[in-house]
C-alpha cells in the first residue's frame, strides 16, 4: 500500500518561520478512522530497574530479607504500598498496581526494548538497533505526528528512554523534544498578520496535486499554520502556567509531571518521562528515601490535578522499568536485576481503580496469579485509545503487521 513519509527534522519555511509538519502514513489505519476524544497516556519511566518490593508489593508478612526495607502502608483502595508512599496512599482508590507482570531479561537494555515496545530483543550489544516501535512512536503513526485542530505534537518526550523511537514505522513518527530547539521551532518569529500576508501569496500551491493524485498537501500546509498560529508552544511554557500550581507541583519531577499535564491538556496524545536512579545494587532502603519522596509528591500531585480538572477518564497514567529487584537483598544490603516480577502502576482512563491486579508468591519470587507481560500493556494501552487490536500497519518490506498479540489481555 502507498506510504508517504517526511523525515521529522523536515520543516516549512515562510518568512524565515521553521514550523514541523505533520507527517501523513497512508495505511491500514489513520486518524480519520479512530474515536473521537482526547485520550491519551503519560508514561513515567522508573529507569534503572525499580524495586517492585518496596513500591507496589511490600509483603510485610515475608521473612526479614524479603519483605520491604522500608515497611508497608495501607492504601484507601485497601491494598499495601511500600511504606515511602505516605502520599500517594491516601489515593489508592484512583490507582491501581500489578503484582503479576513480568518478562524474561534482566539486561537493562533489552528489558527497556520489551517493556517500551512490547516485544523482546535478543540483541544485547551496545550498538544494537531498535526493532519494534515504541508506543508513542505507533499513537503518532495512528493519529499523525500533529494534532489537526492544536498543531501539538502527538508524541513528546520530556527527556529520553531508550528505545522510544519509531523503527520500522519511519522516522517521521520519533518523538517531538520538549526542550531545545523543538519548542523554539513552535514559536512564531513575525507577526501574524505579515504572516497571514505570506500565507496567500503561496495559497495558490495547495491547488497542486503530488504523486498518485494526492491531494495531502492543503492538510500539511493547514496543520502547519494552525501549529504556527496557533498556542502549541505556550503549552510548553511552564511559566504560562498560574504560579499557585507550579508551587503544588515544585521542581524536578514534579515540574515534568506539570509539563506532562499541560501537554496532553492541549492535544498531545503520549508523553514519556524519565525519573532515573532506580539500580540499587547496594543500601536500598537509604536509596530509597532519596528517589521516593519527590515520585510520591509527584504521583500524588498529578493525580490530584488531573482529578480537579476532570481529565482523569481521558488520561491514563503508566508507571513502570525495565524490570523489578531480586526478592533477596544481597549482602551489600541491596537488590539485583530480577525481570520475573517488575513494578507496574496505573491510574485514570475509563477503567475501574483502587486495587491490586494479579498476586506474587509469598516470596515476591514471581507471578501466583494472573501473570502479565509487555505485550498485554500493548493490549491496555489500545483499549484505552479505543483503538482496534487488529490494526496493522505497513513496514518497510512492504508487509502488514500488528501491534498487540492474538492472546494479548488488557490489565484493567
């Protein structure tokens, strides 16, 4: 089937004005074809291998050793956190944890590769290549790389993941940065009504047909000025924000999160986050008091906000790693890479919250029931879009395949 692709660093220029274009996939499915609505997912990235024991599965009835190095606490969705998550507690009943998901690598590279993509790679060296796109990258190759009405991009990364790009899909559909010059790239450099002046002397090219009697080219040019014209790059402008919530949110995390918010508030559809620092090898529990306070703060907060503004059916939050720790703390008094069980949180979308899916072993060693893997997050996450599992998109080779698996479940 016809595919036409634009490399994402191709821009327009008028009047000296560089703004992205969108980037037009014909096949199996496009934006035309999905709901209507403005679902969309933040996806925060516990890198470096979160501890599934002391976040989401503390265990307290475990041997000392086993259980949680930092206790547990009771959930208002009735179900135990690790005991760092003073916050985030008292919103269990808008969250909900799985204590079944899991997958086979312990490399922190090809664990990323199957968790952010949903299939394994057994390519572990140091220049491997993706091989199967990230789930930003497949919603931008769903949707179109921008917005229709807002010019937002659909898929930015607040900083980066591995292995969050398109692969096959094409680089049109990598993520939009949201630092740098990608956002200088949204802002308009004349004033508009000179602009709307440049705008008609070249009006007269949107009556051109491309290739094969396609008339894509008014689309590209309206979504452009829409992008240009339009607030796409205030969206990225905490400061634009009122001071009240920047203060509720505060730095760091928090301050992606509130970023997070803002972009998906304007249009965009997947947004990562990265919040790294998790390989704790040695000393977990003192780690531990330095990574968890600002997550539960942030979590706590977003959640908060998205519940005020009542975004959180249209929101789906993911909270996850690459892989969780050994079920033992080693002899450094810390844990080791342990793929069997891996922490995995949600909260928002049109799903039922405030519980625990699935069940460990006494142990935390792996999956009693229930058991979970990458491709049913895939699964989860086209429910959420309401979007077919049986789409399929076109690769290189010209062959058509899927995203989510025959037997894929969705968690929620």
């Amino acid at each position: 089937m016809f595919n036409v692709q634009f490399n994402r660093r191709d821009f327009m220029k008028v009047g000296g004005i560089s703004a992205a274009l969108s980037s037009v996939g014909l096949t199996d499915a496009n934006a035309a074809n999905l709901p209507t609505g403005e679902k969309s997912v933040v996806w925060l990235w516990l890198g470096g291998g979160a501890t599934h024991i002391e976040t989401f599965d503390p265990k307290p009835s475990a041997p000392v050793g086993v259980r949680s190095t930092n206790g547990a606490i009771m959930t208002k969705g009735d179900f135990l956190l690790g005991g760092n998550f003073l916050k985030l507690a008292s919103r269990g009943d808008k969250i909900s944890v799985v204590r079944s998901f899991a997958h086979r690598n312990a490399s922190h590279r090809t664990g990323t590769h199957w968790v952010m993509t949903g299939h394994n790679s057994t390519d572990n060296t140091p220049q491997s290549m993706q091989q199967e796109p990230s789930y930003g990258s497949i919603m931008s190759s769903m949707y179109g790389a921008n917005h229709p009405l807002s010019g937002m991009p659909t898929y930015v990364k607040i900083n980066g993941i591995s292995f969050d790009g398109p692969a096959w899909l094409g680089g049109q559909y990598k993520p939009y940065e949201a630092s740098g010059e990608g956002v200088e790239n949204l802002k308009t450099r004349v004033e508009n009504n000179r602009f709307l002046q440049r705008r008609d002397l070249i009006g007269g090219l949107d009556k051109l047909k491309i290739e094969n009697d396609l008339e894509i080219w008014p689309d590209l040019r309206k979504q452009s000025f829409g992008l240009i014209l339009g607030k796409a790059s205030e969206a990225f402008d905490l400061k634009k924000e009122p001071e009240v919530n920047r203060k509720m949110y505060g730095g760091g995390l928090g301050e992606q999160m509130l970023l997070a918010r803002r972009l998906v508030e304007n249009g965009t559809k997947f947004v990562t986050i990265h919040y790294g620092g998790w390989d704790m090898h040695s000393n977990i529990a003192k780690s531990l008091d330095g990574r968890m306070p600002q997550l539960d703060h942030a979590l706590s907060t977003f959640i908060d906000d998205l519940e005020e503004k009542g975004m959180s059916k249209n929101v789906l939050l993911v909270v996850t790693g690459e892989f969780g720790r050994t079920y033992r703390v080693n002899k450094n008094g810390g844990r080791d890479h342990w793929p069997q069980l891996s922490p995995l949180m949600f909260s928002g979308g049109d799903f039922d919250m405030g519980r625990a899916i699935g069940e460990s072993t006494s142990k935390v060693e792996s999956p009693k029931s229930d058991p979970f893997g990458p491709k049913d997050v895939t699964a989860t996450l086209f429910s959420h879009f309401g979007i077919d599992p049986q789409t399929q998109k076109i690769d290189f080779a010209g062959r058509p395949r899927y995203f989510v698996e025959s037997d894929a479940k969705v968690i929620l």
